[in-house]
C-alpha cells in the first residue's frame, strides 16, 4: 500500500455513480482561503438537505495540526460532552436537477500537500471525475458597494469561463487547493476554480453576498444547476444590514466612499490597459483603515452593538 493510499479510504462501490460520465468535483477547504466564511458557506449551502453518502475519507490525524487550530470541545459543569472533530471527506450530493457530484469539504492539511494531491487524484481517477473545481475567498481592500470580484483560475485556458481581472504576474502564498490544480494539470486531469475578493473590514463575519457570487460562477464551471433562493435572501439581509449600519456611522461611510474611489480608478486603469493597481492611486495606511473601522468591527461582534452588522448573517443556511 502506497503512502498516499493510507491518507485516504475510498469507498468500494457506489452504484448512484454507475454510467455517469460528466462527474464535477467541488473543492472547499475552509482555513487560509475562506474570507468573509464564504467558500465554507458556500460548501454548507451544497451540502443542506443532501442524504448522499461518504464516498471517501481522509485521515485528518496525519493532515491536521491541532495545536495550531485547535478544535473545539464542550465542557458541561463538570464533564466534556461534546468534541467537534475535524473531518475531511468526500460527500455524493445532487444538484437541482439531480446531477449528481461530488464535495470534498473540510479543513485545509497543514502537513502532506504531495500526499494529500495524490490521494486526491486517487479518487478522481477511481470515479472518472471530469473536472475540479475549487472555490475559495480571501480579504481585498475592495468596498462592498461594488460586484463581487472573481479571480478564475484553470490548468488549461479552455477550462476559464470568466477572464481575470489580474494583468501581470503575482508571487502570493501559496495553498492546498492551489498545489492541487497544478498538479491535476500535471497528471492530464482538468481543474480550476474561482476566489471571490471580500471587503476585508467584512472578512470576519459571514458574507453570504461573496457565497452567492461563489455559487453562480460554479454553476458554469461545474456544469451544474443550483437553487439560488435561499442564498439570494441571505446576501439581500446582509447588504441592508450593513447599508443600516453605515447610515448611522458617517466616518465609516467616508472610508466605504475613499475605497469606493480607489476601486474605481482600479477599472478606468484596468480598461486603459495599465497597472491595475493604480500606483499614482495610495492606498490607506493600515492605521488609517483601522481607526475608521475599530467602531465597525465592534459591531461584528456576536456580544457588540445590536444595530451593525452580526456575525453569522448567514447561519441559517446550515439549519
């Protein structure tokens, strides 16, 4: 048994995927990528309702450093009740129109991104999975004012269904998920994905807005078809929410307009074909930023004021 084959146990047979030959694989792996909890909102928004079996399990133990993220336990007076393990599986779940697909989901491996990427191709090849594709978020000085931006990502240009907003090269952090595609590649399988861009003075808060923009840009990528409804509601609550916030607290209004402006003078560069990141254009300082906010993102708090926005806009999708 190879090393890679014991990170992970796949499933014998499954008979609701016998004669399917158009299969997607979604990817969510909730930690470094999942600003505004978006992609794991996303991810628990795929799974609601869904009875489909496990049809693959990793061994979190040898992926997961739980001393750097520490799962959490239930002390009840005088005894631990209840343990919040880590889980990273393989879900079969249908979409509307009941194709059926598949949902990895769970926490990114802090140790074994080779191993992991190998494993993961295990199940691609033992399901005949057609494509992956990964969904993620991360913070942008960007205004909430504005559409949600996407960067699409492929392993083969053909696969892009969107262009990049990005018109140079970048040098940025790297991922499990963004290790994975480029190995997939590398192996002759098709993968690609979409990452929303958060107003990072929302990043810690549930933004089901980034999570519909998420859902609609998988839809075509995935080749599949999703019930919005729910999603739509929860982003339309939190946009008034914010909108409500923002009218009682003029100095946060004031940085939402400056980005606003910055944000526009990234697109008249962008269309006039130079720098999108509009040098002669300065950003705030950090600390410019973090005195407008401090008030702000008190409010975020579940115990802060009970007119800003709250934390978990969207937690009734995970009912």
């Amino acid at each position: 048994m190879s090393q890679e084959s014991r990170l992970v146990h796949i499933v014998d047979e499954v008979p609701e995927l016998d004669g399917v030959d158009d299969l997607t694989m979604v990817v969510v792996l909730t930690g470094f990528l999942d600003a505004g909890q978006a992609a794991d909102q996303t991810a628990q928004y795929l799974q609601d309702g869904s009875d489909g079996p496990i049809v693959a399990t990793f061994d979190v133990d040898v992926l997961y450093d739980y001393r750097a993220r520490r799962p959490a336990m239930t002390f009840v007076r005088d005894h631990y009740d209840e343990y919040d393990a880590p889980r990273l599986s393989v879900r079969l779940v249908r979409d509307t129109g009941e194709t059926p697909y598949l949902l990895l989901r769970g926490p990114e491996p802090d140790t074994r991104w080779e191993g992991f990427a190998a494993a993961v191709r295990g199940i691609v090849e033992r399901f005949g999975v057609r494509r992956v594709v990964s969904l993620g978020a991360v913070p942008m000085a960007v205004p909430h004012t504005r559409p949600i931006a996407i960067t699409p990502h492929a392993n083969r240009p053909e696969l892009l269904v969107t262009s990049s907003p990005w018109q140079s090269e970048l040098r940025i952090p790297s991922s499990a998920q963004a290790l994975l595609e480029l190995r997939l590649g590398e192996w002759g399988h098709d993968a690609l994905g979409f990452v929303a861009h958060i107003p990072h003075y929302l990043a810690q808060m549930d933004y089901p807005v980034a999570s519909l923009a998420l859902l609609e840009h998988l839809e075509l990528g995935g080749h599949l078809t999703i019930d919005l409804t729910l999603m739509r509601e929860a982003a339309e609550t939190c946009e008034v929410e914010i909108a409500r916030y923002l009218d009682t607290n003029t100095e946060v209004g004031e940085v939402v307009a400056a980005l606003e402006q910055q944000y526009d003078a990234f697109r008249r560069s962008e269309e006039s074909g130079s720098s999108l990141l509009a040098q002669d254009q300065p950003m705030p300082t950090g600390e410019e930023i973090g005195q407008q906010f401090e008030q702000f993102l008190a409010g975020l708090d579940r115990d802060g004021p009970k007119d800003g926005p709250r934390d978990g806009l969207g937690d009734g999708l995970s009912d």
